[in-house]
C-alpha cells in the first residue's frame, strides 16, 4: 500500500482504487457472458450430435437445432467426412465445432483476463 500523505494522495488513491474494481468487475462480467455462450452453443452442438448420431426423427426440435448449428459446423463439414453406418451417423464436423468453440472461449476468456487491471 503507498504512502499517503495528504488529504489529496487518499483520495486520488481511493479513487483509482474505486476505478480498477470498476473495471475488474466488467471483465469479469464479460467472461460470464463468453462462458455462457459457449455453454450454449456447446448444448446445441451436443443436442445435434447425438441427434444425428441415433438417427432422430425429423421433428420441429431436430429441425431447429440443425438449422441454427448449420453455420457453424458447415466449414467442418466440407474438411472431413461424415460416417454413416445403418441409421447411425457420426458427424465428426461437430465434434470438431465443439472442440473449436471451446478454443475460442478459452482464448477469449484468457484475452479478458490478461486486459484486467491487478491490485
């Protein structure tokens, strides 16, 4: 802790104290928000893998996790093959988009972290 010698010194000391926390505070709120939506993109992911894995009926549900996880697995899609044994498929596209999106949560998280003021 610095010396403080005035009246002045305590203040401006308090002060940016009062400004780092502000700042820790948004990045950590920021990396909740970057784990939350890599949470929810990796339920998705999970959600269509095993879909697609046993082969599940084409309802609304399936429709909808497809098509709102299509933009993300499509690069992966046109990398590697698709498996298809009897009603069985093993999409490894998806697998991969899962581990990706992990990755990048990770990396941003650590980007947040490295940004953020220590005391």
């Amino acid at each position: 802790m610095p010396t403080i010698r005035s009246v002045g010194d305590y203040h401006d000391f308090y002060t940016r104290r009062e400004a780092e926390s502000s700042v820790r505070s948004l990045g950590s709120t920021l990396g909740q928000l970057v784990w939350f939506l890599v949470g929810f993109l990796e339920s998705l992911l999970v959600l269509r893998f095993v879909f697609r894995l046993f082969g599940a009926a084409d309802t609304s549900l399936t429709t909808w996790i497809y098509r709102l996880t299509e933009w993300l697995v499509t690069p992966f899609l046109r990398i590697v093959s698709t498996v298809q044994s009897g009603g069985l498929v093993l999409e490894i596209a998806t697998l991969l988009t899962m581990f990706s999106v992990a990755l990048i949560g990770i990396l941003i998280n650590a980007l947040i972290e490295s940004l953020r003021p220590t005391i």
